[in-house]
C-alpha cells in the first residue's frame, strides 16, 4: 500500500469522513472510529497480526469472505453484520478505501436526519 500499512491507510480514508471521531474507549491499543457516537471501524491486533473491523451489508460480507482470503467474519462483533481484515493480503489500496467509506454510509443511513453529517444516498458519488 506505497509504505503506508493497512490500518494507516483505513485511519487515513476515516480521517476525510465528515463527523468521523476517533476514541480509545478500550485503552491506547484499540483504535474505535465513530461517527455521531456509532461504530463504523475498529483497529488493533490480533495476536500479533493487524486488523481492521467494518460493518458491511450482509449480502456484501459473504461475497467479500468468498472472494478475500484475508477477509473474515468480524471478530468479536456480529459476524452477519461485521468483517474483519488481516494485514498483508492482496486486497487493493482503493477496495479498502471503500469498504471503510460503506462502513461508514451503513452507520450514517440509520442516524436520524437531523444528525446525518452526510446524505448517505449521494455521499461520495458524482452528478
């Protein structure tokens, strides 16, 4: 990923969502991203191995285990509804760009309206 690592690159993508917040609820080793208080990524260590954790829509998870050897159900997390990615995969830099972007859309979509920082129907997409 041009000397960045996987989570860098995750951190850095989060980092240009609108109203993304990062926390470290858990303590300094758990990277938790947020946006108006809802998870929507997860960054630590497994056991010595990186990884990031992403709500993903349901139908999407299953194609994405199939298809992403380093592509898992979410660790310690509903493993319907979160994924979990290791490091040092052939995942493609701009494929994590966007699973983290959906991760984000899927938490924003069930915000009430008033509190939504993006329309997440036109989010990202051009006119």
């Amino acid at each position: 990923m041009d000397g960045e690592t996987m989570q860098e690159r995750a951190a850095l993508r989060s980092n240009e969502l609108p109203g993304a917040v990062l926390e470290h609820p858990f303590g300094p080793e758990f990277e938790v991203f947020k946006v108006c208080g809802k998870v929507f990524m997860l960054i630590s260590d497994l056991r010595g191995t990186p990884i990031v954790t992403l709500k993903s829509a349901p139908a999407d998870a299953n194609v994405l285990r199939e298809a992403y050897p380093e592509i898992a159900p979410g660790y310690h997390m509903n493993k319907k509804h979160w994924i979990t990615i290791t490091g040092g995969g052939s995942l493609a830099p701009e494929l994590l760009d966007d699973l983290v972007t959906e991760s984000y859309l899927l938490v924003v979509e069930k915000l009430p309206r008033r509190l939504r920082p993006v329309a997440p129907e036109t989010f990202g997409r051009r006119a």
